[in-house]
C-alpha cells in the first residue's frame, strides 16, 4: 500500500452521561458518550477535524447507533462537540518513516555518520491531550475539596438553548450530611474560562449557593430535585487551581 491509506478513529474524550435514559434499557445512570477523530494513515499521519460519536450504555452492555439516540443525545452530542478544541495534524506515520528510514540508511552509507542526527527527529511523540485532564477529573472527583473548579453542563430539556455550559466552584462539602455546595458562574459559557481559570475567580455567584447530594459526584452529575425536576448536571471535567 504504497499510495494508500487506512482510516483510525482516535478516542479524545468520554463523558458520562448519568441523568440521560438509555434508549436500550431505559435506566439512568450507565450511558458514555465517546468522541472520536478521524486519523488517516498512509506515509504521513493525519488528523482531520472530523469528530464523531460513539455511546455506550454500561448497564445494559449496549452500544446505542447513532439512529437511535433520542433529541437530548442528539443536542448533548453537538453541544459538547463545538467545546473540544480539534487539532489537526500532520506527521510522518511509521510506514513513512520507514520509507524515510530506508533512505537515509543509503545516505548513511554514502554519507556516513552525519545522518544520523537526523533520525533523531524523527522520534515519535503521541500527545495527549485529554488524557491528563481525565485523570485529573477521576480524581478531583473521588476526594472533593473546597475550591474545586467544575466544567458542567446543566440540561433544563432537551432543546437547543436548553443546554447550558458553566462553571461551579465548590464551596464547602459536608461529608457526615451527604451534602456538597456549589457557587454556580455568572455566565453561561465556562469555555471562555475553562483554560484561564484565573479570569473566572471573582464571577461566581456568592449569594445563590445551590446544594446538591455528595454521593451523586460518584457518576459525575446532580439531579436538581430542588429546584426543577427535569433539570440535570453532568460534570465534564475537574480543575484543582494551585492554592495560594
Ligand atoms: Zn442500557
């Protein structure tokens, strides 16, 4: 396959989706949405600002196709796809390098010794991206602390402009009471923020704390019994900013 290419789909982020029922089993509480990037593979690497989505329901075992998710799958799917920031690359794929490779090794014969530098850059460096930021999450989420930034996206139904990103900043967290309280962003678009938290420190609303149970930080999100039965809250993503 010297001129063709096979195409990868490259997992960048999951994302629970505990308050969504699954078209499947219908129960709450299993649902993964996983977006993908399309990868091509021929002499060079590269990545192309194609992302799809792949959803899987863990209780019932299921992958969902894509013709079965319901309005609120469907809007989730391209709100939160707007937020990931693509990138697009281009590199030499291992089969390129080879060819490269091969080359050079001529070179090197003829050359001698003064190629070989030139190996070195080709050294293969697979970043990450999101992998960190996942981690991170997992384990902000599993030991909460005051001051904890969240990425959230609050559902109030299942039409466009019903969707609403933000940030909430933990206030305090009561563990013996099962209670966890948070200061919710004045504005409606964490992104902005998300990547310079430092911008987003004064804009959280002192004066309309809300409290949600602790237990639910567990699947990444709060029902909102309180305030709206059909409003729900699925944490993305966690941040620890440096303390002072
Ligand atoms: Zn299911």
């Amino acid at each position: 396959m010297i001129f063709g290419f096979t195409t990868n789909y490259i997992p960048l982020k999951t994302l629970p989706l505990v308050a969504c029922v699954c078209p499947s089993c219908l129960r709450k509480g299993g649902l993964e949405m996983t977006f993908l990037q399309m990868e091509q593979n021929g002499v060079v690497t590269q990545r192309l600002p194609k992302i799809s989505g792949t959803l899987r329901c863990n209780i019932c075992e299921t992958s969902i196709p894509v013709g079965q998710w319901n309005e609120e799958l469907k809007h989730f799917f391209e709100s939160e796809k707007e937020s990931i920031p693509v990138l697009t690359s281009v590199k030499l794929s291992a089969y390129g390098k080879r060819v490269i490779g091969v080359a050079l090794g001529c070179f090197l014969l003829v050359g001698g010794i003064f190629a070989a530098d030139r190996l070195g850059l080709l050294g293969n460096k697979d970043e990450q991206p999101y992998q960190k930021e996942r981690e991170n999450t997992a384990l902000y989420l599993k030991d909460p602390k005051a001051g904890d930034i969240y990425k959230v996206v609050v559902m109030e139904g299942p039409g466009a402009g019903q969707t609403k990103y933000t940030l909430f900043k933990v206030k305090t967290i009561d563990k013996a009471a099962d209670k966890i309280t948070v200061l919710r962003h004045f504005k409606d678009s964490g992104d902005l923020t998300w990547n310079d938290l430092s911008l987003a420190a004064k804009d959280f609303d002192e004066t309309n704390p809300f409290t949600y149970a602790l237990k639910d930080l567990r699947f990444s999100g709060f029902e909102d019994p309180g305030h709206d039965k059909n409003r729900r809250v699925n944490i993305l993503a966690v941040q620890r900013p440096q303390q002072p």
